[in-house]
C-alpha cells in the first residue's frame, strides 16, 4: 500500500530502550493506531527499538504516513527502520530535532528517558518563547512524568517558570485525549 504524507504530522517522543515494560509498547501501538485512524502522519525518531518501533509500526498497519529521522550515529544503536516511508539521515542530535519540528504540525511525548524528556522540554521551551505555535502535549497515563510535573510546578511556585509556561504542556491520561489534544 503506498502511503503519502497527509494534512496533519505529529512528532512522537518516546523511549528506544527495550528493557520497558511491555505495557509502554502497547501504549505506543495504540497512539501509532490512533494517528492513522485519524488520517495524520507520524514524525519519530525514526527507530524500529521499542516503543519507537511500535508508534511506527502501528501507523504503518493503519495506513499512516511515517516519516522518520535519525542521526548517522544511531542507525546502527537505534536500529533505523528500513520500513519507514521516509528515513531521513541526519549527522546530529541537533538536526534530528530541526528535522522533526519542521515536518509536524503538533508534538506528543509519551513515557521515555532522558532523550525523551530533554525533546519534550526543547518543544515547549520554545513553544512558550512563541518560536512556534504547535500543541505541545504529554500523555501520562500512569504518573511516569509526576516527579518532573512536580518539580516544574515547584519551579513555578519559586518565580522561576511563568503560568504560560505551565499552561504550554497539556498533560493528558488517555490516549483520546492527547490526539485530541494534537488536533
């Protein structure tokens, strides 16, 4: 089935490690499921590890359009997906990220570690300092993020984050929720 890029693109941010319960593979075959029945592209990392492969596989099986992008570096580590639609090849972390904004039109972080956290944390940076106007969205279905959300909501209470800053994440628990809040 030839699939092409449709309207609406979301970047996905989530783990590659495949030490995760399978729990948070599920959740990402159920967000790549829900892209696709929605008729919107996937944006990732462009990895076929854990729960990056399950997001893409999933779209893939729904039909979605997936558009991966992936350091040089990590083709190997990462496992490039060789059946993404589209795999960009990049030379930096910094270019995988550029990439990946150009091309979506919103940003969904789903359970992830440090490269998760760190995207999440660029995309609505930049997002409250109103370099883009793109949902920023976090689907926590299982308090995986609470630590963080505390602490920045502590950062808050110290002056040190605005309330527009706060207000520039949608935290969600489902995954109706977070699509709905990409759309």
């Amino acid at each position: 089935m030839e699939r092409r890029a449709l309207s609406r693109a979301v970047a996905v941010y989530c783990g590659s490690n495949e030490s995760v319960p399978r729990a948070y593979l599920d959740l990402a075959d159920e967000v790549g499921a829900g892209l696709a029945a929605r008729g919107w592209s996937l944006v990732w990392g462009g990895s076929a590890a854990a729960m990056m492969g399950s997001v893409a596989r999933a779209a893939r099986r729904g039909g979605a359009y997936t558009l991966g992008v992936i350091p040089r570096g990590l083709v190997d580590l990462e496992f490039a997906d060789p059946d993404a639609d589209e795999l960009i090849v990049v030379d930096t972390m910094r270019e995988r990220k550029r990439e990946m904004d150009s091309h979506a039109d919103a940003f969904l972080a789903l359970p992830g570690g440090l490269g998760t956290c760190e995207e999440l944390f660029e995309v609505w940076t930049s997002g409250y300092l109103r370099m883009h106007d793109k949902p920023v969205v976090l689907l926590d279905p299982d308090d995986h993020w609470a630590g963080l959300l505390e602490w920045v909501r502590e950062l808050h209470s110290r002056g040190f984050v605005s309330q527009a800053g706060l207000d520039g994440l949608v935290v969600t628990r489902t995954v109706d929720e977070a699509l709905a809040a990409c759309g």
